[in-house]
C-alpha cells in the first residue's frame, strides 16, 4: 500500500498514516509519503500540477523497487492516485 497525503494543513503530514500502516498485516509492506509542498515536504516553485506529483508518485515506486502497489489518496491525493492508475494501470493492483 502506498498512501499519499496531500491534506492542505501543514500539521498534517506522513505520519498522519501512522495508525492506517500500523493496522497492517505483517505480510504487507506499507509506504506513506507527503506529496511536494503538503506535510513536511518543500514547497514546489514550479507549482502543483497533477500530474507532476503523480510522476513522483511513480518515481518513488522506482526507486523502493516497487513494481505493483494498491495506491490509498486522501483529499487531493486521491487525484494524485487517479493519475497514476490512468498514466501507469499496470503499476496499481487498487486503488482506494
């Protein structure tokens, strides 16, 4: 599971899927992120497009060596999410 966070408060940030990952069978790996400019990330100059964050989305898959993922978005990630299943469907085994 990859779950995205992308909630505008800046006290919201990747540990806020602390207690989702925590629920998690032992048998599944469970990765969250904030997206750029969202929780502790830095803030983009070159702005929030979807796409974008969708193409980092899939670039840290790349680089954790994760070839398939169920992909959880909330509030703006959940767009971020919807991308990369249209961009990549091979890479989504759910999207959530």
């Amino acid at each position: 599971m990859i779950s995205a966070s992308s909630v505008a408060a800046r006290k919201v940030t990747v540990r806020s899927a602390d207690v989702r990952l925590s629920s998690l069978s032992e048998d599944l790996r469970g990765i969250a992120f904030d997206q750029r400019g969202f929780g502790d990330s830095d803030r983009p100059e070159s702005g929030y497009a979807i796409a974008g964050m969708a193409d980092d989305a899939v670039a840290l898959m790349d680089a954790l060596h994760v070839e398939r993922a169920s992909l959880v978005g909330h509030s703006f990630g959940s767009f971020v999410a919807r991308k990369v299943a249209i961009a990549h469907p091979k890479r989504v085994a759910a999207l959530v």
